[in-house]
C-alpha cells in the first residue's frame, strides 16, 4: 500500500512538473503528451490494480510482474517512436530551413551583382 501511494505521488509530482514546463514555455505540448499519457497510466493501474490482472489474463500472462513489465516496455517504446518520429520531422524541417537560406543568399548575391553591373 505504501508503494502505491508513493507511485502516486511521485507521477502527479512528474505531471505537475511536466504542467510547469510547458506554462513557462520551456517543454513543448506535443512532446508532454506521451508523458502525461505514461503517467496517467500509472497512475490509474496503482489505483485499480485489479486491472492489471485482467490485462495480463487478455494477454494470456500468468504473472502478474510480468504483465506490469510488459505494459511499461509497451509505454516506453511508444514513446520512444513518438520521439523517434518528432526527431525525423525536426531534421526534415532543418534541411529545409537550410536550402531555403542558402536560396535566399544566392538571390541576394545575385542581385548585389546586379546593382554592382549597373554601377
């Protein structure tokens, strides 16, 4: 019971730090999601841990440590592919930035020879 309740506290300590980050403006909402989902997850399966049982006997699991463990690799490779692809977008965005730069440069230069001709 004392595991519970410190569970508890500890992912609504993580929530509510997630919660500060993103007021302030220093973690991003698309990023917290999977950690919030995480966490209320947790949250709810120390609450109501017969759920647990049930999962693991749809799993056909006999153990229920092991269904707990496989729920927490499940959550983590979620979140791991969540990042995975938000890390893919971000590199996608950044080859762009850079071409579109490196256009914009070569027009300028092209028309500061230009000006230069005329002169």
């Amino acid at each position: 019971m004392l595991t519970q309740v410190w569970i508890v506290i500890i992912s609504a300590c993580i929530i509510i730090y997630l919660f500060e980050k993103i007021r302030s403006q220093k973690y991003s909402v698309k990023f917290s999601m999977p950690w919030f989902f995480s966490f209320l997850t947790i949250v709810i399966l120390v609450i109501f841990p017969e759920l647990i049982n049930d999962i693991a006997k749809i799993l056909g699991i006999k153990e229920t440590t092991n269904a707990i463990f496989f729920i927490t690799i499940c959550i983590l490779v979620s979140n791991i592919i969540n990042l995975s692809f938000s890390m893919s977008e971000a590199k996608k965005q950044s080859i762009r930035m850079v071409q579109e730069i490196a256009l914009l440069k070569n027009e300028i230069s092209n028309n500061n020879n230009k000006i230069e001709g005329e002169q």
